[in-house]
C-alpha cells in the first residue's frame, strides 16, 4: 500500500482517526486557519480546519440535528436564530427546516469556510441562500455583544474546540451576552466537547459552571459522532424558562415533525428523552466540577 494518501486527527498520544484518502479536493491557508477539504472512501468528503474533523459528509447529519433540534422542539413556536460559528452551513441548514423560522443571522469569523462549504458540501450550505439567512463576518463574542437585548428565541454556538480563536466562545462575558440576547424564554444551545477527552473533557464541567448562575435550566445530552475526537460527542442547552424534559411534549415534536421540510435522520422525539439521560461518569464529571471553585 506504498504511497498512499491518509489523514488521522489524534487526541491524545497517537491515539485517535485515520482513514485512507482517495483525494485530496482543497487545501489553503485562509489567513486564519488551514481549511482542507478530502474525499475518503467511508467517510464521504471531510471538511477539515487546521487539521481537525469539522464535519463528514457520512455523520455530519448526527451532529447538526442533535445541537439543533432539542432546542427547537422545546420552543413552540421559534422565529429569530442566531448562529455563531457554523461556517459550513449544517447548524443553519437544520434550523431551516422549522416552518416558524423567520430570521436567521449566522456570525462566522473566515468568510474562506463559507466559501469552501458552498463549492465543496454544497447540500450541507445550502441554506446560505435562502433569505430569511443574514451573513455576518464577524467575531461572534463581539457580534452578541452588539447585538439587541431579547432578540433572539433560541441561539446556537457551533464552535470549533476551546482553544485558539474559538476560546473566547467558552467565557462567562460570551455567555452572558447570550443571555442577554435571548428573550426571557430563549434557548441556548452549544457543542461541549467529549466527555471521553483526556483534555477537553473539563469543556462540559466548565460550561455548567459558567451557565448555572445565568439560567435556571442546564442540562446536557450526548450523541455519537464517529469521527470526533473519541466518538461520543456532548451539547449543553440552557434556558431561564423551559426545562428539557419537563416542558418537552413528545406528541406536540411528533405533530411539527411532520411538517418539517425534510426528513430528520437522527433526531426523534423519544431520542430527545433518551440523549439527557446521562452515563454515571458524565454526571460524575458535571457534579465534580461544580463542587470546584470558578476558574
Ligand atoms: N463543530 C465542532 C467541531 C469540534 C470537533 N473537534 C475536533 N475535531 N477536534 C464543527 C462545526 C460543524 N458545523
């Protein structure tokens, strides 16, 4: 097998994904990151910024309904979205499918992933082009902090790891701006990292710390995202009015499934239920780290 092409993202100490490539489609450097785009034969086309798996055309649909939909199924009615990271599309694509949606504004901080998401995964952003969907190039940490108070009905933060320029998306002053953009029955919804990660781990722990004085409900969930780091993946929603579970009806998600466009792949009503139920060392990892003082 002389020669040929792969890419492996490691986690931690050689450990972690490898495939083998059958091409390599885009490769740059867009003054803030490397954005590349490989085929592989598995995976699908694999969208990949300074090295690490963004998303696969083979499991990107898990991730992009599972940070979307719990939140948007627990509000009745959803009008006013805002997105921040998400470059490529998947976040604002998912968003789109719920008829009550009136205005989306997607906050991405290299305008070259939006341009690459739309030559290479034109599906996953497809949305870009539908008007309701407003642009911002931008820093997302200072567009909240310019942005209207109770604007929003749900806002969603599709960020890359903790690390870099996406750190200032994991800090009390980026949170609190997001509360203070949500109407009072708003819903944030936001990646939290593996709980598996020998690093990032203390993402989810941090992320309730920092989220617990800013809104009555914090509760996260976990689906399997296969070419992440370790495979298993935690989102963390957050609201001053609605509980996930308690203020979730079943029959009334059932009902507005039907008139979604487009048919969800991951997301049901019963997996909603099911994705809070947490492993015994995931809420070991959340009770550990709220018994710590803050950072
Ligand atoms: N959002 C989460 C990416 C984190 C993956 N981390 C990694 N591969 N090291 C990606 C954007 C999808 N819309």
């Amino acid at each position: 097998m002389g020669g040929e092409l792969r890419f492996s993202e490691f986690f931690s100490h050689g450990a972690g994904l490898t495939t083998s490539l059958d091409a390599l489609l885009h490769c740059e450097h867009s003054g803030i990151q490397h954005i590349c785009v490989v085929q592989s034969p598995v995976f699908g086309r694999m969208l990949l910024l300074d090295g690490m798996v963004m998303l696969t055309e083979w499991d990107e649909f898990i991730y992009h309904e599972m940070l979307v939909h719990p939140a948007l199924f627990l509000l009745p009615s959803p009008r006013r979205v805002l997105v921040i990271g998400g470059g490529d599309g998947g976040t604002v694509r998912e968003v789109l499918r719920h008829p009550s949606i009136e205005h989306v504004d997607l906050v991405e901080i290299d305008p070259r992933v939006i341009a690459v998401a739309q030559s290479y995964f034109p599906t996953v952003a497809a949305g870009f082009s539908d008007p309701r969907v407003h642009l911002h190039h931008a820093d997302g940490a200072e567009f909240v902090r310019s942005a209207p108070s109770g604007f929003y009905d749900a806002v969603f933060v599709d960020s890359t790891d903790p690390t870099g320029i996406a750190e200032s998306l994991f800090g009390e002053a980026f949170y609190s701006e997001c509360q203070r953009v949500l109407h009072a029955t708003g819903v944030l919804a936001l990646q939290s990292e593996s709980p598996l990660h020998p690093v990032y781990c203390q993402t989810l722990p941090r992320v309730h710390r920092l989220l617990r004085p800013l809104f009555r409900h914090v509760a996260s969930y976990l689906a399997p995202i296969p070419t992440y780091p370790t495979g298993i993946w935690s989102f963390t929603l957050a609201s001053r009015h609605y509980h996930p579970l308690e203020d979730f009806s079943p029959t009334n998600a059932q009902q507005r499934m039907e008139c979604l466009s487009g048919k969800l792949r991951y997301y049901t009503a019963e997996l909603h239920r099911a994705a809070f139920a947490l492993p015994g060392f995931v809420q070991e990892l959340i009770s550990e780290g709220l018994a710590q003082p803050a950072p």
